[in-house]
C-alpha cells in the first residue's frame, strides 16, 4: 500500500514540474519574442513592483480602492476602482512623484472596487481574448498584454499599427468585452 502511495505522490509531482517546464518555456518564448530589450522587460516589472508596493503604504488606497498599476516600454497603465476622485488623484500624484514612469494613463474608474466574481470573470475574458488572438492568422499575439478590469480590455505593447488594429478588432468581438482601450507603442 506504501508504494502505491509513493508513486501516486511521486506522479503527481512530477505533473506539476511538467506544468513549470511548459509555463517557462512559453513565458521565456513570449520574453525573447518582446520588442522590448530584457533589461526594458525587467524594469517594467520592478516598476510595477515598486509602484504596488508605493501605494499599499497609503491605509486610504489600500483599504479603499482596488488599483493596479501594469508597464509597458516606462508607460504605466494604472486600472481599478476608487470610490471617490480625491483617492483616483492621490494614486497618480503618489505613481507620478515616483518619476520612475515617461507617461503614465490613468483609467481608475470611479465607483465600488469590484469583487470576486467580476474579477473571475476578467480572467476569463483575458483568457477568451489571448485565446483568439493566438489564433487569429496575421497577428503575433506573443507581443500584446491583454489586461480585462471590469470588463473593459485594454491591450498594451510595443507592435506595428496594422497589428494593433487587428488586435483591436479580435478583442472587439470577444463575448462579454464592453470596451477595448489601446495603450500602444507603435513600431516600424
């Protein structure tokens, strides 16, 4: 019976280190295929780190408000709910004073933070949006950030205007999109 055990556990582990093989390997296939250099990757991700972890200082914005701030090429993408306009302003005033940031685009809605079923929900149309721009023939989707908050998709990256275009219209008439906001750097 104890070796049937260790060989269920031992199957299962190794499920799961086959699962982390695969994600890596498409997280690393999506890094090489970025426009951006890795060191521009990289600072876009320590910039997202510093700016969560900047506004999580602030009890008001912590408590109140569901924001996230998510960068592309130093432009920051800051979503989410605030409850009212003075919390709104005080996130971007604390982002912008951070100078850590070329632009930053703010689409913090004005409202109740959203909960766990619309934010499941974001997922899913996340995952239906990637989904079919990894389908879709013409459009390298490795080079797109698909970001759903409340149902609107906002999509960044750093890609060629007919790309952005196609992208768009993907997103556009995928079930549940209310809206689609483009936040692009557009290539040659």
């Amino acid at each position: 019976m104890k070796k049937l055990i260790v060989l269920l556990l031992t199957c299962f582990m190794l499920q799961g280190c086959a699962g982390l093989i695969i994600a890596g390997a498409a997280g690393g296939a999506v890094a090489l295929n970025d426009k951006r250099s890795l060191g521009t990757q990289l600072d876009d991700t320590d910039t997202d780190f510093k700016i969560m972890a900047e506004l999580a200082k602030q009890q008001d914005i912590k408590n109140q408000t569901h924001i996230r701030a998510i960068t592309v090429n130093r432009k920051v993408l800051v979503i989410g709910q605030a409850p009212n306009t003075m919390l709104r302003s005080k996130a971007i005033s604390v982002i912008k004073g951070m100078n850590i940031a070329d632009k930053v685009y703010d689409q913090i809605r004005i409202s109740s933070p959203t909960g766990f079923t619309t934010r499941t929900n974001d997922t899913w149309i996340t995952t239906k949006v990637k989904s079919r721009m990894l389908n879709q023939k013409g459009l390298d989707a490795t080079r797109i950030k698909v970001i759903t908050e409340n149902s609107e998709v906002f999509l960044m990256g750093v890609i060629h205007p007919q790309q952005a275009d196609l992208a768009v219209n993907v997103a556009r008439h995928t079930t549940g999109v209310q809206k689609v906001i483009k936040v692009f750097d557009y290539s040659n």
